[in-house]
C-alpha cells in the first residue's frame, strides 16, 4: 500500500559534524513522483542532507521521515530494509576498484535478488546500454575515464529499477552531450517509471532542465524552494547571484 504525504520529510533537523553546525533547521519533503533538485554553495551541507534521507548519517535533532516512518532511530536492519528502495549515486562514484565494471553494477542484484547469472548479465547489459556503455562489463574501473565511472555508478543506481534515486552531482565531469544524456535519462525515468527523485547539483541548465522544484540550500536550511520559473523570476539577490553564478562572499557553514 502507497502511504500518502510525502516519500521524503525532513523535519527540523539539526546536525553538527566536527566543530560546524551543518544542518540548523533543515525542513525538506520530497513528494512522490517529484524530481526535486538541491542547489547550494559548496560545503554547505548538500550530501550531509543526502545522507540523511537515508539513515547514513542520524539527525542530532528533528525527524527524518520515510513515508511516514521516523528513521532517525531505526536499527541497522531496519535501515538496511528502507534503502532497498533506494538508488544512490554518490558523489564520488564509490565503485569497487578491486571488481570487474558488470561486476560493480550488478551488486545490488547479488545483494537483494536471486537471480540466474545469465538474467544478471542481461540486465547488467541493458543498464549499461541506457548510460551509454557498451563491452565494458569485463573491464576494471581504474581504466575508465571519470565521466565513464560516474555512468557506471549511474548504471549500478538503476539495475534493480528503484522507486527513488538519490544523485548527488551526476553530471559533474561530464561533458555538455553526455550531461544532456544524463538529464533526459532523468527524466524519462520519472515519466516513464514514476520514479521519485533528488538531485543536487551546482549545474544550473542541468537543474532548469530536470526539475519540478528547486531548493536552495543555505547557512543550514533552505531558504527558497520552488519551481524553476519561480527561480528565474525572484528578485532575491542571494538567489539571484547563485543562478547567474556571479561573485559572493564566504558562505561557510556556522562555527560552533
Ligand atoms: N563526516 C564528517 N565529519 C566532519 N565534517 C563533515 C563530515 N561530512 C561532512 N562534513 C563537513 O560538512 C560540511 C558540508 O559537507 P557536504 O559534503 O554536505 O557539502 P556539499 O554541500 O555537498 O559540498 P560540495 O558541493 O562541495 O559537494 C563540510 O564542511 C564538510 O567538511
Ligand atoms: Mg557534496
């Protein structure tokens, strides 16, 4: 059964890492079906707020609510179980070194599914062709080039068709033809899936293109969020200068 409200709702939540107060108030929901794309400064707290939303870090106050669920407290097995709904593709890639590329994809597979090898490889074949890469399962990932891992990651965040992704920067290092292609792969997967998803990107044209809202994240919380049009047409000047990618100041996280 679908709970209604929100997929995602972050709720006040607070988190200091080492000396900064990264998180200070933070509300967020992200709706089913919707693509939400978080912007915001570097270092701000953009994959902090990620991680949240799947228990890979825990609030030091608020709630973080998956369809409905406070997973701020959950045990590892339950956490476990949430994420299976999830794809991920983080920031860095994160894929093996040490295992084949088809390997690195396949992973979610040979975690959470029983499935014959041949079906493995079909699917593994399959998700690679929709991020552009063909005959590279044998290869090792040291060998490829950085847009090329950040596809593999992309390939290995859909193989078990997830009902929401989380990418964090999946254009960043790529270039405009294949970023292009990473943005309508976005978006068909919600067209056609109905997949739920967040983005956090400092591309801007990226950003236009794929979202239904925008957030903006800064000094902890989000201090604007909605659509593109509603982006391109405010008069807030903090806003303004991060959408038109002019000079500002510092905008660190708070010292505590
Ligand atoms: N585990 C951690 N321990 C201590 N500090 C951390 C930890 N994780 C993140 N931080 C700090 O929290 C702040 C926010 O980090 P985060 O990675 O969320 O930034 P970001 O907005 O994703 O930036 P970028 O756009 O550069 O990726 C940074 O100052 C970072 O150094
Ligand atoms: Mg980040």
């Amino acid at each position: 059964m679908v709970a209604p409200g929100p997929l995602i709702d972050l709720v006040d939540v607070h988190k200091t890492l080492g000396t900064k107060h990264i998180l200070q108030g933070m509300t967020l929901q992200v709706n089913r079906g919707e693509t939400l794309v978080i912007i915001g400064r570097s270092g701000i707290g953009k994959t902090v707020t990620l991680k949240h939303m799947v228990g890979l870090l825990r609030p030091d106050r608020g709630k973080v609510l998956i369809e409905g669920r406070d997973i701020s407290s959950y045990a590892q097995e339950d956490l476990d179980r949430v994420r299976m709904k999830f794809g991920f593709v983080w920031q860095n890639g994160a894929l093996l070194n040490s295992m084949s590329v088809g390997a690195n994809v396949a992973l979610p597979l040979r975690e959470h599914e029983n499935l014959p090898d041949d079906e493995i490889r079909r699917i593994v074949r399959e998700k690679l062709a929709i991020v552009d890469l063909h005959d590279v399962e044998d290869m090792m990932p040291g060998i490829l080039s950085g847009g090329m891992k950040k596809r593999v990651s992309l390939a290995r965040a859909i193989v078990r068709s997830p009902e929401f992704i989380l990418y964090d920067e999946p254009t960043a290092g790529l270039d405009p033809i294949m970023s292009n292609a990473i943005n309508e792969l976005i978006v068909n997967m919600k067209t056609t899936l109905g997949v739920t998803s967040v983005v956090v990107t400092h591309d801007m044209p990226s950003a236009f293109r794929i979202a239904d809202r925008i957030a903006m994240l800064r000094k902890g919380r989000i201090i604007k969020i909605g659509t593109p049009a509603e982006f391109l047409e405010t008069d807030d000047p903090v806003i303004k200068q991060f959408v038109y990618g002019e000079e500002e100041g510092p905008d660190e996280a708070t010292e505590v």
